[in-house]
C-alpha cells in the first residue's frame, strides 16, 4: 500500500515549503511468520512566497501543483493557509 501525505509546513524568512512524504507499507506471510515493511520517504516540496507556490520532485523538475492536490486531501487549503 502506497500513500501521500502532506508533511508540517516550515517557513523561513517569506518562505514556506510544504514536504510531500510517501508511505509505503507491505505485509505478507512468510512461512508461518508475518513479515511487515514500511517507509517513508521525501516524494515532492511545495514552495510557497509572495508569487504564488510551486511544486518541485526530488530531482528539482517542476510538476503540476493539480497533480498533488487532486492525490492528497486537504492540501489545497493547507496551501491557502500558508499563501
């Protein structure tokens, strides 16, 4: 199972940026013993100033802010909070 989630916004100076997390959990049976896997890991940033906000992927590239928005409950308004 795989999810996204918005992270705790971090301001600095006129700057906010929003972590996008992904989170990935696996269980499977192994013999006759569970085995459970979960990460985390960084997936986007939101940077957010005086312009407006944009989103960025790990690499830097830019990606569609819609892309997340649509993925991710409420974090269109969290984004409207921190404008």
């Amino acid at each position: 199972m795989k999810t996204l989630t918005a992270g705790k916004p971090i301001t600095i100076n006129k700057f906010t940026i929003i972590p996008i997390e992904e989170t990935r959990l696996y269980a499977k049976a192994l013999l006759e013993s569970p085995f459970i896997y979960a990460s985390k890991r960084p997936k986007a940033l939101i940077l957010i100033n005086d312009e407006g906000s944009k989103a960025f992927d790990m690499n830097f590239n830019e990606v569609p802010l819609e892309s997340l928005t649509s993925h991710i409950s409420g974090l269109k308004e969290l984004i409207e909070n921190n404008c």
